[in-house]
C-alpha cells in the first residue's frame, strides 16, 4: 500500500548528487567525519563505481535507476541482531515493489530482489557499531527501474520496464521506497520483529522448495530452505538433517 503519512525523516534531507563512485562510500565518510541527521539520504543519478555483494561491482546505466543510501541510527537492534536491518530493508523493497509489478517478488536470501526468477535490485548494508549497538546502518539499495539493456555479464537481470513495458519517475518511486523503509523500520523499533519475519519468510524465494544449492563453494546438493535464523544464517533441510548457513557456505543455483 501506498501511505501519504509517511515519510516522516527518511529522505530528509536527500543529498542529490549527478556522479559519484558509491553513494554507500559517500554515506561512510559522511557518517565518519560529521553527525549525519537519522533518515538522511544520498541519492546518485550516477554512480561510477557502484558497490554490490562480495564486492562486486554494481554497474547501471545514468539517469535511469535507482542508486541511493540511507543513513540509520538502529541503537535499539543489540549488534547480535542486525541481520534485523536487513530483513526489514529487503522486506520493504519488495513491499514497495508489489505495487507496481503485478508478478512474484521475492527475496532471495539474503537480500537480492527477484521478479519471479530475475534479479530486479539489491540491497548492501554496512553497520558501524560501538561496544554492542548499532550506532549506525548504511542502506543502500540498488534498483533497475528504467534500463532495458544490461551488460551480459550480469547473470538474470531485470528491471521496472522490462516487466511491465512502461517507464518510471524516479523521484516518485523513491519517495515511495522510503516510505516503506520507514514503516517497517518503525515497526522494528516497536518491537515488531515477529511481524516482519513473518513477511519476509512469505516472500522468500524457493522456501520450502526441494532445489539445488552449492555449499562451500564446490558441492552440489538438494536441499529445501526451512528458514533463516534471526542471526541470519540459512536453515536447509537436507538428507533429512537440517543444518544452518552463512552467505559464504551457500548458493542458490539459478
Ligand atoms: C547486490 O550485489 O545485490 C547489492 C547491490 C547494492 C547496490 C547499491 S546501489 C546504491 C548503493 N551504493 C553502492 O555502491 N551500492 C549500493
């Protein structure tokens, strides 16, 4: 659903850049060097050296995605618990998305957003903390909006336009994006974690799907995704073991 009351501090102020390297760079230096107000955003029409998962590179073209960061204030989520963060940000964005795109959206653990098989965006967090807290959370999120042509080294993209054969306004659908980021971060901090893991396990792709997946790097096994614990590992049911993983021990196989 699309709310008119929010939102009330995400995007205030947005820091609009045409070129940078990585807005989630930009936002760590920010955070680094200043106070930074909770809710401030660093919004790219370019992005020259996007960040993506594993440090890979997140290429798009100018002016036709979205590329941005949010800087967070999460002290209330204990450090043990920040795989929270990224629950509650993948959930929103595909949230948000389910408004606009008529199709299945899922989160591919732990946080690619997938239309139905393809890979529409994705989510990099970074956290600093201090002692056991959360002082600060980067979000940055990475959306294929109105791009229609993707380099062929990427494996399964997609984008806004490709689904649905219309172009988007960016700053409409970013306003919107915050909006839901915000609601689910509110809920967070009202202590509803059992609601959003309920949300995000509706949307997660391939659960309680008998598929293949690699483990450490080499194996190929069957195995049925059971759940994702609140530490985010992954709980896989296999030769009727179950056994949990981390992002380094398991991959999808698409
Ligand atoms: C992934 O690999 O799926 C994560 C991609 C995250 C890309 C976004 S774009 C905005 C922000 N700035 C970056 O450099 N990376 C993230």
């Amino acid at each position: 659903m699309l709310s008119k009351a929010f939102p009330l501090f995400i995007g205030k102020p947005t820091i609009e850049l045409e070129h940078i390297d990585s807005t989630n760079v930009y936002a760590a230096e920010l955070v680094s060097t200043g106070n930074p107000s909770e809710g401030t955003v660093i919004y790219a029409h370019h992005q020259t050296q996007g960040i993506g998962q594993f440090g890979r590179e997140w290429s798009t073209e100018e002016g036709k995605n979205i590329t941005l960061s949010i800087i967070l204030k999460p002290t209330f989520i204990p450090a043990l618990y920040q795989y929270d963060l990224t629950k509650l940000a993948a959930l929103a964005v595909a949230q948000w998305l389910e408004n606009y795109i008529d199709k299945e959206i899922y989160i591919k653990w732990p946080n690619d957003i997938y239309v139905e098989r393809k890979k529409i965006g994705g989510i990099l967090i970074q956290n600093i903390l201090s002692k056991n807290v959360l002082q600060y959370s980067i979000i940055g999120i990475g959306i294929n909006v109105n791009q229609q042509h993707f380099d062929s080294s990427i494996p399964n993209p997609t984008s806004f336009l490709l689904e649905t054969n219309k172009e988007y306004d960016l700053i409409d659908l970013r306003s919107h994006l915050y909006s839901n980021v915000e609601q689910n971060y509110l809920l967070a901090k009202r202590k509803g974690h059992d609601q959003l893991t309920e949300a995000y396990l509706e949307r997660l792709f391939q659960l309680n799907e008998y598929k293949p997946y690699i483990l450490n790097g080499n194996q190929e096994v069957m195995a049925t995704i059971r759940n994702v614990e609140r530490q985010g590992k992954l709980v896989l049911e296999r030769n009727g073991g179950i056994s949990s993983y981390s992002l380094n021990e398991v991959k999808h196989v698409i």
